[in-house]
C-alpha cells in the first residue's frame, strides 16, 4: 500500500527518538520515499547522521543552509509530501500545532501540509493525561489531524503509565491504513473474525492452551474494515492493539468463543474462522488450585463445540472461511475440513515452512476450494490477509 508514497518524517525532542530510526527503515522497506525534519531539540536525543543514511536523504533541520545560503522550502516540502508524520510529538510541538505556533521548520512545513498529517505523540504520563495536552490532541483531532495513540508501561522517568510512543510496527500500519485508496467495497456487509488462542482452565492458576497470537486474524479484521465492512473480532487474550474501524468482542474459554461468535452469525454476511480453538476443555474444573504430589496426575478431557461447524450448518448463501494449520497430509486435512464444515474455502498454511505459522509477522499460506488450489510465497500477514479479503470481495461480487 505505501510503495512509492513520500512521507515527511518529523522528529521532536523526546526519548523516543531512538524509534524514529526503525520508523524510517520500516517506511524505506515499504517502498516510500522519507524526508526527514527535525526540531534542534530532536538533535540532542537522535544523529542526523543517522536519519540521513537510513532516509537517504539530506536531513532538513534549518530554515536555510548557514553554509551556502540555500533555503529549505516548507511550501515545497509540504506540495511534496503524501503524508506528514510527526513521531515522536512531544508535548510542546502539540501545542504549538494546535495553536498555529511557526518557530521552526517543522511546524511551518506541518502549517504549509496539504496532506494527511499523522502524529505519535510521546511524553511522561502525566504531561499526556494533562487537560491542556488533552485538549490540544482534541483540536488536532477535529482539525483531521491522525492521533496514534501511545502506549503504557514504563517511561524515561522510571513512572509507568500511558505515554510511550507506539512502536514503529504500528505507526507504519496506521500511515498504510490512513493513506489506503481502496474504495469501500465491503461497504454495508458485516463480518466475524475469530483470532488468538482459547484458554481452558484446569484450576484457578493452570490451564491448556496454545502458541496462536491472533496476529493473522487481527490482519483480516482490519483489512476487512478498510474495505468498508462492519467487523466484529472475536479475540482471545491477546496484546494485539485493536485494527482502527473494528469492533473486538474478549473471550477466554471455546464455550465462550461459540457462544459470541453463534450469537454474532444471526446478523452476519460472512465470517472468516481464524482462531486456534482448544479441541477439548477439561470435564472438572477444580475450584483451589491443584496440589503437587509424588504420583502422576490425569485431567480427563471432553470435546468442545465445533465453532466452524456450527456456522457451516447454518450457513445459507453466507460466506465462510476456515484456516487448516497442519504438519502432515495437508492437502487432505484442508480438503476434509472444506467439506465437513461447508467452508467457502480453507486458508492452508503448514508447520513445516520456515516463517509460517504462529508468533511470527510472515506466513506461507495456499487457499484451497472446491475446484482449486492456489499456492503463495512466504509475505506479511498484512499480504496474506489482503489476499485473502481478495478473495472474500470475489464471492461477494458473484453473490449480488
């Protein structure tokens, strides 16, 4: 989505300048062009030595060159640019946006911007929670600007809380989703998406689950709500930020999971089954936490309600999409799913292909239907799951 866009990146004087160098290599790895502007305060936490060999391209810091005279055009910068990101934003630079302040390259280049105009903003938690910082990100906000949100944990002053810059990963994310030029072409249609791992407790400290993060389902929720559609993520526990336009339903156990996802399918127009579901749930639940002995332990187990199977038999002229995440036989496994649980078609991927599977960002994936099958190198999961709401928006063209 960003190959070929020119983004501005803007760095203030914050301690998470340090992350503005992945930010810049992750956007040069998507195929943008990077011009980098700095206040003189971001100098002091990050080289513009750096920037410029990671950006390939003169750091801009000045209003002119003191060397030659030459001048840094903030009209031409901002004509220039896709889009304006500011990351990190302090909370003086917040201000001054919001208040038309134009004492440095930067925020001239920012009141001079035709473009879209992002910011990550970065700072202790208590500048962040502050009402006039509040009230600053308001203005911004009605003034189009896109806020990404920061996170929590621990920050620069040893305090912990809300404040930190989001990591690069996602910025580069909303910037893909901000400048994203898809019509909405899922506009009006509701989808379920179920991502993450299930948890089945054993007692109130134990219990069985598995390696899934939900990193591809949360991919597809938010490639589908680009599209347009009305996304309901049903999610396991999980760290994954919310996709932006999606709606996430928390779960835990299988039995909750089919209860939110049975109760969602009543009002959906499809729904893509992605989440590793536990085949079986223990048949006792002990109320204390289970004490060690010197003997073997058994936890006698019962089968869960089949999720996917239950959408399929009420499936209708619904779409319904499943994963088969195997180790062996494959093809047969995919097949044998495809038809048991009326599946529209079934996205393959195997443990056995380097990058593929959980925890990573990448995976290896083959969709398989009724009359085909269709192979993919190893991608993102952003790249997967574009492929596959591809293939979503086919059948529901063929559908009208």
């Amino acid at each position: 989505m960003l190959e070929g866009k020119h983004i501005i990146l803007g760095i203030t004087g914050s301690i998470a300048a340090y992350k503005a160098a992945m930010l810049c290599r992750l956007l040069k790895t998507a195929g943008c062009q990077v011009r980098v502007v700095m206040t003189p305060m971001a100098k002091q936490f990050i080289t513009p030595l750096t920037m410029a060999t990671l950006s390939r391209n003169p750091i801009l810091v000045d209003f002119f060159d003191p060397e030659n005279g030459a001048w840094n055009s903030h009209v031409a910068l901002g004509e220039w640019a896709d889009c304006y990101l500011i990351a990190p934003a302090t909370a003086n630079t917040l201000a001054k946006m919001a208040t038309g302040v134009a004492d440095n390259l930067l925020l001239t280049t920012y009141l001079s911007a035709r473009c879209p105009v992002a910011v990550a903003p970065a700072m202790d938690l208590d500048m962040y929670a502050h009402v006039s910082t509040q009230a600053n990100l308001a203005t911004l906000r009605e003034r189009g600007v896109k806020v990404i949100e920061p996170g929590e944990g621990e920050l620069a002053s040893g305090l912990s809380g809300k404040g930190r810059m989001a990591e690069p990963e996602q910025i580069v994310e909303e910037i893909d989703t901000l400048l994203c030029e898809k019509k909405k072409s899922l506009a009006g249609r509701r989808f379920i998406v179920t991502a993450g791992a299930t948890i089945e407790a054993i007692d109130p400290v134990r219990y069985i689950t598995n390696h899934s993060t939900g990193k591809m389902g949360y991919a597809i929720a938010g490639e589908l709500a680009a599209r347009g559609a009305d996304v309901r993520l049903i999610s396991g526990r999980t760290s994954l930020p919310v996709p932006q336009g999606v709606e996430r339903v928390d779960v835990l156990s299988a039995a909750e999971m089919y209860a939110a996802a049975t109760a969602q399918w009543e009002h959906a127009d499809g729904a893509v089954m992605c989440a590793a579901v536990a085949d079986y749930t223990p048949c006792e639940v002990a109320d204390r936490k289970i004490k060690k002995s010197d003997d073997d332990m058994s936890i006698r187990l019962r089968r869960t309600e089949d999720i996917a199977a239950r959408l399929g038999a009420d499936k209708g002229g619904r779409i319904l999409v499943g994963f088969a995440l195997e180790t062996d036989d494959e093809q047969a496994h995919a097949e044998a799913k495809l038809v048991k649980k009326n599946f529209d078609f079934v996205v393959l991927n195997s443990l056995r292909d380097a990058g593929a599977g959980f925890r990573g960002d990448t995976n290896k994936v083959a969709l398989i239907d009724r009359s085909s099958r269709t192979d993919y190198p190893l991608m993102s999961k952003r790249e997967v799951a574009a492929i596959i709401v591809d293939r979503i928006e086919h059948l529901t063209d063929n559908r009208k």
